[in-house]
C-alpha cells in the first residue's frame, strides 16, 4: 500500500492511473477506523483496480472544539486495517496541506443543510463539502464510497456532486451495527462502560418508531413517542429526533404514496454526540 503525504503525491498518482484506464475507488474516513469503514473499502477493493483512502481529521466541519480535540486518532492502527482490506492507497495529510491558506468559498445547500445535523452544527456542512471537494478533485475517483450512517451527509455529497458536475458514482452502503444495534461510529470509543450500556437504545428508539411508521402511525406520534422513550433514559440529551422526507429531509406532517421517509436522531451520551438514522 503506498502512502502519500502531499497534494501533489496524489495527484500524480491518480493521474497516472488514470491514464493507464485503472478504475479508482474512493473511501473517505477521518480515522479511528471500525467495521463500517473496512466494509466500504473492501467493496471498493472488488469493484475497483485501486482504492484511495483517506484518513484526514477536517477540523473546518467541526463546530465543537473538544470535539475535534478529543476526536480518536490512530493512524498506525488504521494503517494496518486499511492495507489488510486491500486500500492500495492511503492518503494521510496534515492540516496545513489540505488548507494552505483558509477557505473563503462557501457553500449552501439551501432546505437539505438547514434542518438536523446543519441546523444544530452551524458551518458543518460547508466543511464537509469543501474537504469531499478537494478529495474528489485530487484522488479523481470513479466511484466514492460513502456510509448510510451519516444520512444527511451523504444528500449533501450527492448534491455536491450534481451541481459541480463530478464525473463519478456515489455508492452508499447500509449503516453497520454491533450485535446489539448500536451503529457503528468512531466516537463510540469515547463511550465510558456505563454509557456504552445503554447506547443501544438510540437504536431500540429508532425500530420502535419505524414500526409505527409502517403501521401508520403519524408523523407527529411517530416523533412523540420517540422523544418520550429517550427522556426515559437520564443519560441521554436528546438533540433531536425527526420523521423526514427521505429525499428533502424535510420534517413531515403526513406520509405521502410512494415517498420514503427517513427517521433521524441525534443524542450525547456521556459527553458524546451519536447519530443514528432509519430509513422506512
């Protein structure tokens, strides 16, 4: 597996590839790497001559500053996982090489960024869009691989890519869990014993209200009853729990014939923030 450092490392590399007609898959990750990453890249391992890692800790997509201080880093562990799932290549750069100088572009995404994740992390998007921009245009991948975790997330990416015309596929895998339904996050690690135990309830919350969903229960219930059942547990602050258009992500008052919906949950834990979502 080769490891570049540089811009121009990359650059090179994928230019070369490409114009040996490789086909390249992208896997984008801040690191501290679990299941749900090793799944995504080991797919882009059978789907693809090269897989393009990333291991890069945005700190532009970060509004909490202890949460970027306390992110979990292991770059030599991440190394190991990465090299066994078969990444060829793994781009790990600092800080000062992905901004240079700051950013002054700003994106908006409009209705998509303005309710959940974005309305609660004022400027993250615009960070997540900036950094998946530079990678795109860096490691010019065929195929970028994205987890269904990060929901919101991946509509942002998807419209990133209609509106400036990258010339590649977005694939989406399901979020991984652990046995007992917690999906799988980075952040999990930061979970103290205590905390880790009733974590799965995030989850147990989320089934429970799809259930409802799928035996038309209305959306305004749907978000009551789930609210309620988070409240029942004092370690969780719920940040929000909503019942979404699957393709707007705009909060619904009535369910609409052949349109998906979303159930979305943000919650800390312990001094951590968990996401967790379900589509029905």
């Amino acid at each position: 597996m080769l490891v570049f450092t540089t811009a121009a490392e990359l650059r090179a590399h994928a230019e070369a590839s490409r114009g040996a007609g490789r086909r390249l898959g992208l896997v984008p990750t801040m690191g501290a790497l679990h299941d749900g990453h090793i799944q995504l890249v080991r797919a882009a391992a059978t789907q693809c001559d090269e897989v393009v890692a990333s291991i890069f800790v945005n700190p532009t997509q970060f509004n909490n500053p202890d949460d970027l201080r306390l992110y979990p880093r292991l770059p030599e562990q991440d190394t190991a996982l990465l090299a066994a799932a078969g990444c060829t290549v793994l781009f790990m750069p600092s800080v000062e090489e992905v901004y240079p100088q700051p950013t002054v572009l700003r994106f908006d995404f409009g209705e998509l960024e303005r309710v959940m994740e974005g309305a609660h992390r004022p400027g993250h998007f615009n960070g997540v869009a900036t950094v998946v921009s530079k990678l795109f245009h860096l490691s010019r991948p065929h195929v970028a691989y994205f987890g269904q975790k990060d929901f919101q997330q991946v509509a942002v990416v998807r419209q990133l890519i209609a509106d400036l015309s990258f010339d590649l596929e977005l694939v989406v895998y399901p979020t991984v869990r652990e046995a007992d339904g917690l999906a799988m996050s980075s952040r999990n690690r930061r979970l103290s014993p205590e905390a880790r135990a009733v974590a799965p309830l995030l989850y147990q919350v989320l089934a429970q209200a799809a259930s409802g969903v799928r035996e038309g229960v209305g959306p305004a219930e749907v978000q009551a009853r789930a609210q309620a059942a988070l409240a029942q547990e004092p370690q969780f602050t719920p940040e929000y729990f909503e019942v979404a258009d699957a393709q707007t992500l705009q909060p619904l008052t009535a369910y609409g014939p052949g349109r998906g919906v979303v159930l979305c949950v943000a919650a800390h834990l312990g001094g951590v923030r968990l996401i967790d979502n379900v589509v029905v």
